[in-house]
C-alpha cells in the first residue's frame, strides 16, 4: 500500500472518531448537568441556573461582528497617531462593526503603556458615540491586580464593556484562571465582561468547566473569545451555557460560520476592517436560515481570512489598511513589517475579492 493512500486512510479514519466525538458532545444538550460548587459560594455570588443551548432569539449584547481594531501609529517616531484611530474607528462604526475591541491582541496591547490605551479607550469612545457601536477595552492583564485596576478605569470611561484576557506566562491552575476572573467580575459587577481564551499565546486552556462556572456564576460576564480552533471545546461550551444570557465568539474569521452552526454568536473579526457588512450579512442569512447564501459568503471570503494571518496578527492587517491608504504604520517592535513576499500575497488577494482595483 502507498504512503499517500495509506495517509488518506489514516486521515479518514482520524476525521470518523472526531465526527463521533462531536456527536457525544452535541448529544449532552439533553443531558442534566449538577452544578459544581465553587468559591462563589463561598462570596455571597448566586450561580444561575444551567440551561440546555438554544439559538440565540435576540442580538447578543456586544452584537454579531465585533472588530478587534489595529493601533496607528505614526510613520516615523511610532507614536500612537490617535487622529487616525479616531477616523479608522469612525470607518468602523459605519461598516458594519457592532462593537470594537480597543487594545486587544490585534491592537497591540503589549506594546502599548496603560496611559496610551486610556486615551484610546476615550478617543474610540468619543468616535463612534451616537452611531450604537459599542466599545470594549482591552483590559486584561497576568497582574490581577493591574486587570481589576483597569476595569475599573474603565467604568470610569465610560465604555460598554472590557475583554479579559487568560492569565498568560504565569500558567495558573484552572482554580487561579476562575478566581482571576471571578476578582476583576466583582470589582466592577455592572460592566460587562468577554472572557479571551487563546492558549496559543497565553500558555494555558481555559477548559470548558471553567468557562461555564464562570457564566454560571457572573452575570456580568456575558461571552467568551474561543480562539482554540476547538470545535469539541466549542460545542461542550455552547450545551453548558444559556445562550440568551452568553455569547460565544468566534476567534477566527475562518470558523466564523462553522461556530454559527454550533450555536455561535459571530465574531471577534480582524477581516471586518475590510468586509464588516459582509460577515454582517453572512450572519444574518444563517440566522434566518439561508445557509446557502451564508456559505456564498464565507466561500468568496475564505482566501482573505487566511491572508491576514499570513504572518503575526495584526501584522497583515496593518499592511492590508496601508495598502487601501490607511496611515497606520507598521507595528511596534518585536513585532516587525510585512515580507515583500507576503505583501505580495495580501495584495493579490485583496484584488481578487474586490477590496483593491486592479492595476
């Protein structure tokens, strides 16, 4: 027998025992689940009652697409260029965005001083007020005490939500990620919270249970960024919790409207710089039931979800708005520009799905 068809088997095979485990997960919709006791108990925090998973009947709180946004900065000295970040948002709000991230992993929070994202968080808010985008900070941090510190700036500004990122580099046991989380809920118990779970760049998978306990026990944590690329994870998630108090982003526009399907709520989209009224519309025909139009969409779209992740996120993203004349420089060290090779790439297929004229 050949190697390759010897792989194929092996790939049919590997494809038939995740399809099965799926249906095992997918099945536990109609199982009754006893709750864990945890040490919201223990605060005073009345869990809410678990529910079986239903299509969500109304617009979740932070919407459908949810635009994770890039930082400007400036061309030569690297400073945030706020001017920029006030239209770009603008841009966004107008576009199809229901919401937007401000220093989150595509904003470059990293890199960025807790005073330099406190006036972002104030420009962005200042920019879209009036149009219904809602605005969520990019709050997290490993340092509880410095996330709590932030939520609370937050509040303050008056923004409609924080996004709380898994601890990352400190590797915490799944008891120290709920008590980060359940810290930073309690701190500021009438701002919504989106829970960030990317186990790519924090070291550490917040486990299904622990989300769930966490939307159990918190009401003002309200969704989670899944970014594991976990469709088992996902469904288990979406069976465990209600779906018409908690919503569950997609981290990927390429599994976008696969989670639709597992329930989903949208996306945490860096492509809706781009196609914001397009992933809303994609969105919109799954909900009432066009999936074949949905598909038609997501389909054209496909090669462009995989060109923006091309190189290190937001690294294409910021080359793609420089390319449509966007001023928003190139990210801060260590992140570096673009290759001319991926450029190249980008640019290709920003042209074939329409977003740049043909030369």
């Amino acid at each position: 027998m050949g190697f390759i068809q010897l792989s194929w088997r092996l790939d049919t095979r590997e494809r038939k025992r995740r399809w099965l485990r799926h249906r095992r997960v997918c099945h536990s919709v109609r199982m009754e689940a006893r709750p864990t006791p945890t040490a919201a108990a223990a605060a005073g925090v009345q869990p809410r009652e678990r529910v079986a998973a239903a299509a969500p009947p109304t617009k979740p709180l932070f919407g459908h697409v949810v635009t994770a946004m890039v930082t400007p900065f400036s061309l030569n000295s690297a400073e945030v260029d706020f001017n920029v970040a006030e239209s770009l948002a603008a841009h966004l709000a107008e576009n199809g965005s229901d919401a937007i991230i401000v220093a989150g992993t595509t904003g470059e929070s990293p890199t960025l001083t807790w005073a330099e994202e406190y006036e972002l968080f104030r420009v962005v808010r200042s920019a879209v007020a009036g149009t219904g985008c809602k605005v969520i900070a990019g709050a997290g941090s490993n340092s509880t005490e410095e996330a709590v510190e932030a939520t609370r700036k937050s509040a303050r500004l008056g923004l409609d939500g924080t996004l709380q990122v898994v601890p990352y580099y400190n590797k915490p046991p799944q008891r120290g990620i709920y008590e980060h989380f359940r810290a930073i809920a309690l701190a500021e118990p009438d701002l919504p919270m989106m829970l960030y779970n990317i186990p790519g760049r924090t070291g550490i998978n917040m486990l299904p249970d622990t989300t769930m306990q966490l939307a159990r026990d918190f009401p003002n944590i309200v969704a989670v960024k899944e970014a594991t690329g976990d469709m088992d994870q996902f469904a288990k998630i979406r069976n465990g919790t209600d779906a018409s108090s908690f919503a569950l982003y997609s981290g990927d526009d390429g599994l976008t409207l696969p989670l639709l399907a597992l329930g989903g709520s949208g996306a945490v989209s860096v492509a809706s710089h781009f196609i914001g009224k397009e992933l809303q519309a994609m969105v919109q025909a799954f909900q009432r039931g066009a999936a074949a139009e949905a598909l038609r969409i997501h389909c054209r779209y496909m090669e462009l979800f995989t060109a923006l992740f091309v190189m290190a996120n937001p690294i294409p993203a910021k080359a793609a708005l420089r390319l449509q004349g966007w001023s928003v420089g190139v990210p801060r060290l260590p992140l570096t520009d673009i290759t001319p090779e991926a450029e190249a790439k980008l640019r290709a297929v920003m042209t074939q799905v329409g977003l740049l004229r043909r030369e």
